[in-house]
C-alpha cells in the first residue's frame, strides 16, 4: 500500500466521536483499545436515532411505506457493503450478530452439514477464540481434528508449516486476516492460493483488518469473510458474512424462523433464496443502518488515508516504547495493523493497565481472547494498545508517560 501520499488533517476527524470530548477521571480521554471495539461517530449515531425517529418499520414483509423505506434502506446497505469489500454479488452479503456468529454459521452450516470424523480444520496459533471455539465444537460434536500453523518468534505464520499441514482429509482453512494482539497482517491471498490449489475452501477472519485497510475479498479469493461492525465505527450486535453465492447456495439455514422462508407446513418448509435464508426472524435493522453509515464515514476518509495514518502512528510509537528499559513488545512482524502488545519486566500487564486507567489512558490488559498466542510467547497477558481514526501522537506521548510512571511505581 502506498503510504507516501500526503494525508488529510486527521485531527479534524476526532471531533466527530462525541465520547472523546469527554472526560475519563478528570482527565481528557486517551482511548487505546480500538482493537477491542472501536468509538462512533456522531454520523453513525445520528443516523440510527434518525432512523428510529422518522422511517422505523419492520422489513419486508410489510406493504405500507414505512415499511418499504425501512426495506430500502436495509437492502442499500447490503449495496454498501458488498462494494466496501468488492464483493461480487450483494447475495453473498449476509448480516449477523458479528465476526462470532458469522464463523459459527460457517462451522455449523458448511461444516457440520456435511464434514465426517476425521475430517480437518486448519487454523493458525493466533487465532481469536471466535476462530478456534466454533471449530471445537466441531470436534465435539463429530470429531474433526484441528490442525494448528506455528507462529514464528516474531509473529508471522510459518508457510511452510503451514503447507505441510495438509492432508486428503483437509476440509477448511479458517485464518485471521490481522492478528488481534500482533497486529500482524497474514497475506492472505498466498494462503488462500495455496489451500485452493488443494481444493480446500478458506475462511479470513477480517474483524481486525476491515477497520484498518483495503479489503477485497475477490483479490483474496477467499470463499468466507467476516467482520463486525462495532470494530469499524459502528453499533455493536451486528456484523457481516461474505460468501462466496455458490456455497452459500448450497448450505442449509443456520437457524430458522421468520422472513427466512417461502413456505411453511407441518408437512414441509421451503426456504428463501441466499441471503435471507440465513437471517431469521427480525434483525437488528438499525444495527445494519449504523453500519452502512459507519462505512460511508470511512470511504469519506479512504481506506488508505486510514492504513497510512495508522502506520505513521505505528512508526511514531513503537520506537517510543522500545526505548522504556525493560518494556519489550510482542509482535514485531511486518506488515501490522494499528496494534502494539507488549510486557514490561516485572509488572503484571494487569497493574500497567490499572495505573494507565488513573491516567486517564484506556488500554486493554489481558490475553485478549488468544490464549494459545500467550502460551505460545509464554506471557499470562499483555498490554495492548489500538489505533483508530482519532487517534494522534498526543495520545501515544500520553501512554509513553504513563507507562514510566507505571515503571516508577512498581521500580
């Protein structure tokens, strides 16, 4: 990606996001934890108490106008969508909870429908749990085996492992398009190039990526893609599935209930056509509302202003925080997304985020919903610092400063 270019004055953008013109502690909020989910701008906001206000209706199924607009503004959406991630046909856009939900209705619809004991799964060691749980209930359930990528010290998957990994019983590739704690951007497209060479569908785990960069899930190639809205800018409880049309086609429903049939007897369902067979009952309509408006905002930027802004910052704060004695990040393979992770000697990544909090500086402290990544570096959690748009160099001189006193309180 081209970062060379000249930026927009990113900090007319904090403005929009309401909650950082508040205070946390007395202090000016420093928000680091983009990562975890991201803040909403006013336009986000806006647009979903507009939509309560003046077109709520329930959708589809009703004839009247209010209806018909509420339908017409979900379905844009699909529109939206579908074109932030140049996806080839809106029907391959199916609307969910989030990122989880939407690999469980992989696991359960493509897999589960049609996988065998012994069957194989391959994922990496730094998946989110999201992307390892729904795959083990698999194995509970009929015994598929979980293949797992080793991670190398710097915190890249290994593709040479990764190709040994495959056998003639390989059903799914299912991989993190961003770590969540490295910030390590996968490539991708190699490894859904490799996998369909031996006939093996993929999964990506975008929920870190789709924030951050350029998506396109046709360059890729990948035959799933999934992220959740609240990571971009929008509301919680809603998120997107891509798939490929011809497979969504031929999985069954995920669940059932309303909107997401044809015909209903005692005697026989038929099913709605692909997407809405797989979005029963009411959805979260002003959810996908937010969600399309939070993806206009981000267009409005570009996506590539957003990556270069995000790395600028990476090249300002890494080099800050290397040069505290003691601090070392975990994470240093390139290309990353917004992420730094890290642990200091001696201090618990809990205490750090404690005295962080005092200072007014929202850090997430954990194992981030990626054990096997910490038993794997062998650290009980990190500090986890993320960047969003509004994030600026005052907040990285924020949280340098309070980490040396973190440094200075536990010395």
């Amino acid at each position: 990606m081209n970062t060379k270019t000249r930026l927009p004055d990113f900090s007319r953008y904090r403005i929009d996001f309401p909650l950082l013109q508040e205070t946390n502690r007395g202090k000016p909020v420093i928000y680091l934890d983009s990562a975890a989910s991201a803040q909403k701008p006013r336009q986000v906001i806006d647009a979903m108490a507009d939509f309560y206000v003046r077109d709520y209706a329930n959708i589809h199924r009703g004839i009247y106008e209010l209806s018909e607009r509420a339908t017409r503004m979900y379905e844009e959406t699909r529109e939206t969508v579908r074109r932030y991630i140049h996806a080839a046909h809106k029907e391959e856009i199916v609307f969910v909870r989030g990122t989880t939900e939407g690999i469980n209705l992989v696991a359960q619809s493509f897999g589960r429908s049609q996988w065998q004991q012994g069957d194989e799964v391959i994922l990496s060691t730094m998946e989110h749990h999201s992307n390892i749980v729904p795959w083990y209930l698999l194995k509970e359930q009929i015994g598929v085996v979980l293949k797992v990528i080793p991670v190398t010290d710097s915190g890249a998957v290994d593709l040479e492992e990764y190709k040994k990994l495959f056998s003639p019983r390989t059903k799914m590739v299912a991989i993190t398009h961003a770590s969540n704690v490295l910030g390590t951007i996968n490539p991708v497209k190699e490894i859904t190039a490799f996998a369909h060479s031996m006939n093996v569908p993929v999964l990506v785990d975008g929920a870190q990526a789709a924030p951050h960069m350029p998506v396109d899930v046709q360059e890729i190639d990948c035959d799933f893609y999934v992220f959740s809205g609240h990571k971009i800018y929008g509301p919680t409880g809603i998120g997107v599935l891509y798939g490929k049309k011809a497979l969504l086609d031929a999985m069954p429903p995920y669940q059932g209930g309303g909107d997401m049939i044809e015909t209903v007897a005692f005697s026989k369902v038929t099913f709605a056509k692909t997407p809405q067979k797989f979005e029963a009952g009411t959805p979260d309509i002003a959810g996908v509302i937010g969600l399309g408006a939070a993806i206009r905002y981000m267009q409005a930027i570009g996506m590539e202003n957003i990556y270069a802004h995000e790395q600028s910052l990476l090249h300002y704060a890494e080099p800050k925080l290397l040069a505290v004695p003691g601090l070392r990040l975990i994470g240093t393979a390139t290309p990353k997304v917004g992420v730094i992770s890290f642990v200091m000697d001696s201090i618990h990544p809990h205490d750090i985020g404690t005295v962080l909090d005092h200072e007014g500086v929202a850090v997430r402290a954990g194992h981030h919903c990626a054990m096997p990544l910490m038993e794997r570096f062998n650290v009980p959690a990190t500090v986890r610092a993320s960047f969003g748009i509004y994030t600026n160099e005052n907040d990285v001189d924020a949280l340098f400063e309070a980490i040396l006193l973190a440094k200075r309180l536990f010395a």
